[in-house]
C-alpha cells in the first residue's frame, strides 16, 4: 500500500498554509498548493488531491468549502 497521498492547500501561501506544506512536504506527500497568483485553483485541487485543507481567513473560508464541498470525492 503507498501511503504517499496527494494534499492540496488553500491558501497555501499564508503563515498555516506554508507551515502545512512544509509538514507534508517532509512527510513524504505530494502537496499542491492554490492561492492568490498560483496556476492551481481551489476547484482543480478538488478534483486533483486526496485531501483538500483550507488554510484561508475564517471569513471567507465558508464561501471556499462551498465551493469546493460538490467537487471532492467521498
């Protein structure tokens, strides 16, 4: 069983963002990353990634599972 698995970050470039890439970066996983001027947005990491975290303000975060919540698979 491979247990590399693919982890996209929302928000990547944030403070959270960047210290999640770096755990899971070092952790052995693929980590795409989707924020302001990136070429990954947050629907194509849904559709890309095993896990999706949304590492963003708390006021906009809602807006973004919304968005993303009907692109993920279960």
């Amino acid at each position: 069983m491979n247990s590399r698995i693919c982890i996209g970050i929302i928000g990547g470039k944030g403070a959270m963002g960047r210290w999640f890439e770096r755990f899971f970066t070092q952790s052995g996983h693929k980590v795409l990353i989707s924020d302001l001027q990136t070429m990954f947005t947050p629907k194509l990491l849904a559709k890309l990634c095993d896990v999706v975290i949304i590492s963003v303000p708390l006021d906009i975060a809602p807006d973004i599972a919304k968005t993303i919540g009907p692109r993920m698979s279960e």
